[in-house]
C-alpha cells in the first residue's frame, strides 16, 4: 500500500510539475543540493550528471540515490561514460549498458545518452540497442546529435531508433545561434518525437527562444549565469525560479 501510495504520489506531482504555460524545463543538476534547490524552484524534470563543466557524465549511483529519495519530480540520468567525443569503443559500449540496467534498477523515468559513428552519423544500431534496453524509461539523444554531419538524416536515423527526444542547441554553440534549425527541426519531428533546446539559456533569453521556434521543452543548465562548480545554491535556485516565470509568462 505505501509503495502505491508513493508512485501515485510521484504521478501527481508529474502531472503538477508542467508549468502554466504548458511548457516543460528540463534543468540539468550533478549535485544533490542542486537538484533540490531545482524542484523548490518549480522545475518539472531534472537531468542527472556528473561533471557538469565537462558536459555532463554518468552520475554514480550514490548519486542517483540520494535525489531519486529526495525529490518527487522526474529525474533522467545521464549515460556518457567519459568526456570527449562520442564514438565509443565495446568496452565503454558495455558499461553504458551496465549503468542503464542499474539506472532502471532504481526507477529513474529516463536516460540522455548518444552515440556516434566516426564519419559524423548516427549509430543508429547501438542507439536502439539502448533505447531498447532502458525501455519503458524515456531516452534523450544529447548533444552528441550537434556533432553530426547532417542534422536532419541524424534525426530520422534516431527516430527510427525510438528516441523520445533530442537535446540539441541547432548545431550551434547555442541556441541562441541555432534558433532558425532548431525551428525547422521541430518542425520537421512533428509528434514522432520532441526536440529540446539546450545550450546556453537563461531566464533572459528563455522565452524569446521558445517563442521563436515553437518548442515546448526547454533545457538548461544555467551554466552562464552561474559556474557549475559553485556551492551559491541560493542563487542557482532563483535562477530555476526566474527560468520558470518567463516561460510561465
């Protein structure tokens, strides 16, 4: 009876946790404080790393643990198993799939992962792999998607893998500089999956994004407006609060 209670619960709150708008941020965190500090803010989901500044990591499962047992709004984890680019040997193939069964193990509702081939393409073979092994949690395709040679063979490729979403900034260093593809990927995904804007957005430039490409998932870090490697959590949460009143606006 509690363990149904706390999954209601934590279905309630989901449902709660989309913002007035009808917009959804998605704001990544690599510390239980942060993460915390996020949800009080209004956030409805949060991303889970390690190693922010180097883009994000695999979070160890203490990690996992300890925010998956202190907040009650969706957490998806990062799958990247070392920095650097994106085209993984068998080695480091296997233990991303040894940390998404043990991700699943803890009932986290999804994964941001990806993975590329050395000419600049998609491995669309390894992607689904994935997808199929976190199934029923969602999976992002990060940012690796930037790093592809042909953005929009990419997307089909990682469609057709069954992806739920893709954390992109266009193409660009940020979406700032990416809006126009980013419109045109939304555009061109339909409802076969969601496009979320990542990549240098902050509560000043937030919304204008939405409002000029059309997308109702937005993603940020607030890498620029506070270092990751900054214990102010104070201001890292009003940050969160004034991200959630500009779109809410």
């Amino acid at each position: 009876m509690r363990a149904i209670g706390i999954c209601f619960f934590r279905m309630f709150a989901a449902t709660l946790a989309t913002m007035p708008s009808g917009l959804i941020l998605e704001v990544a965190v690599d510390s239980l404080e942060r993460a915390m500090a996020a949800e009080r803010a209004g956030a409805p989901r949060l991303e889970l790393c390690a190693s922010l500044e180097a883009g994000g990591l695999t979070p160890s499962m203490d990690l996992i643990r300890r925010v998956k047992a202190s907040v009650s709004i969706p957490v998806h984890a990062m799958v990247r198993p070392r920095r650097g680019d994106f085209v993984y040997s068998a080695d480091e193939f296997k233990e991303m799939k040894e940390s998404i069964i043990e991700i699943a193990a803890e009932g986290l509702q999804g994964i941001a992962t990806g993975v590329l081939l050395p000419a600049g393409l998609v491995d669309g073979d390894r992607t689904r792999e994935l997808v199929n092994l976190a199934s029923p949690m969602q999976v992002t395709f990060h940012r690796a998607f930037d790093e592809a040679k042909d953005l929009a063979a990419a997307l089909e490729e990682i469609v057709t893998a069954g992806a739920h979403r893709i954390l992109t900034s266009g193409g660009a260093p940020a979406t700032s500089e990416g809006a126009a593809t980013l419109r045109l990927l939304i555009q061109h995904a339909g409802n076969r999956l969601t496009i979320l804007p990542g990549g240098g957005l902050h509560p000043g430039n937030i919304a204008q994004l939405a409002h000029a490409t059309g997308a109702r998932e937005l993603h940020t870090g607030l890498g620029e407006v506070i270092p990751y490697t900054s214990q102010d959590f104070a201001t890292f949460e009003s940050a969160v609060r004034d991200c959630v009143a500009a779109l809410g606006r």
